[in-house]
C-alpha cells in the first residue's frame, strides 16, 4: 500500500502550532510515501513565513511536493511584486524542498488555480487558464499508461459543498477536460474543510478531494490532514483531525458528500 498525506493551507503566519506539531508526530510515525502541499504555504507571502514554511516541509524527512495558493504570492499592497515578480519567493521554496516524486502507479500533475490579477474584485478566488489546463493535460499523456493520475491544485475546480467556496473560473470545463484525459482525482485546498465528492463526467468519474487546514482559520472542522491510501489501482480517503473523533473514511465507491468527524 502507498500512502499519501495530503496537506493545505498552513498559512504560516497564522499557523497553529499544535496542529504542526501533531502533524510532523503523524509523519515522523507513520513515513507516507510522499507528502502533497496544496497551496497557501503562507499567510501573506512575506520573505519570513516561506523561510520558516519551507524549513518546516523540509524537515519532514519524507518528499514533498508543494503547489502554490492564493496567500502565497504578494497582496494588493505591494502590486509590483504581485504584477511582476509574483512567484519568486515561492518558486525559491520550492527548489529548496521539492524532489521528483517516485510513486509506483501513481503521477501527480500540478495545476495552478490562481492569477496575478483577474476582472472581478475577489482575487483570491481561483481561475484556469488555458496554458495552466494545457501544461497538466500535456503531464497526463505523457504518464504511463494505467498510473492513477492525481492533479494537485489549490482551489476546488468546482464548489464541493463547503462553506467556504473557490468559485473558480473555468473550473467545470477544465474538470471536464481532466476527466476526458483519464484523470482520477483533483486534489485541492483553500475552503479549510475536507470533502471527497465523486463527479461524473461523460461516463468517468473523478474525485475532487480537498484538505482542511493546519492553520488557526478552521471553519467546521478541527485542524486536520488527509490520508489517501492506494492499493490495487483503488484508493481510500481518511480525514485525519486534531481532535478526539475517530478519523472519517470515504472510500471510493461511498456517497458523495463532505467528511466529518
């Protein structure tokens, strides 16, 4: 069996240090295979929190792969940095801690969700572009044939029944796209709850699964993590909280809906 801990929305900044405390005690104990970040490393993207974000992931002690989020790239005050250098301290944590990840029937596709700028008030709300959709449907054909594809974004792709909400444009379609090319599941972040809801598109299904959070901004659920457990081509997800409920489980042929503990 792999398994996988599936991550998002740190925020150091605001980050709760219990719950990264909890978290590393989980790896140290258990060593997934493969840690997968989905964005919002950071709180406001300051120099300081990718430094202590980074050095964090890397201590782990296990490979990491770090998608970028919204909270990650400047705010609106500092819009020279946000229009023309807006990745450049992510993209330095990410050289720093991200390794090829070497999982045996599995290929995991980045898919960026956010823009520098964007035609509506709210831009921290997730966008496709067409370049981001062609990058990761270009990574899909080109992974051996039978893996599980895994696409790791920040933002839902579409609402997953949680109160907080992506409203992520081009979102369906390129859930469509991703479910023509063979994609098995959208990992993501952002709404600071976990879900794991089976969508039909044209005869396939796709599971878009989210993570909750680390950080001290939880909604409904605890600080919490998920587990995703891959076995014989089928893979479970288990919602992992900081607190005394048992771990929520919904596997792949379950009801869709939002995990609770």
């Amino acid at each position: 069996m792999i398994k996988l801990f599936h991550v998002s929305d740190v925020h150091f900044g605001a980050e709760d240090p219990a719950a990264l405390a909890w978290f590393q005690q989980c790896v140290a104990a258990e060593s997934p295979d493969a840690v997968i970040m989905t964005g919002d490393l950071t709180m406001r993207a300051t120099r300081r929190e990718f430094e202590r974000g980074g050095a964090w992931l890397g201590a782990l002690g296990v490979p990491v792969t770090v998608e970028v989020g919204n909270h990650d790239i400047p705010y609106y005050w500092d819009p020279f940095r946000r229009l023309f250098a807006p990745y450049q301290r992510y993209a330095a944590v990410e050289r720093m801690i991200e390794r090829e990840l070497e999982l045996p029937g599995i290929t995991v596709v980045p898919l960026k969700t956010i823009a520098r700028a964007q035609w509506r008030w709210n831009w921290s709300k997730g966008r496709v572009s067409a370049g981001s959709l062609r990058r990761a449907l270009a990574m899909i054909a080109a992974a051996p044939k039978g893996n599980l594809i895994f696409v790791a974004a920040h933002h839902p792709l579409i609402e997953g029944g949680t109160k907080g909400t992506a409203k992520t444009r081009h979102g369906d379609a390129a859930l469509t796209a991703l479910a023509a090319a063979g994609a098995h599941a959208v990992l993501s972040g952002h709404v600071h709850d976990p879900f794991d809801v089976p969508i039909e598109r044209n005869g396939w299904t796709i599971r878009m699964i989210g993570a909750g959070t680390l950080s001290k901004r939880t909604r409904h659920t605890p600080a919490s993590f998920n587990e995703i457990r891959v076995a014989d081509g089928r893979f479970t997800t288990v919602a992992r909280t900081q607190s005394q409920a048992p771990a929520a489980v919904i596997t792949e042929d379950a009801a869709a809906g939002i995990i609770r503990p």
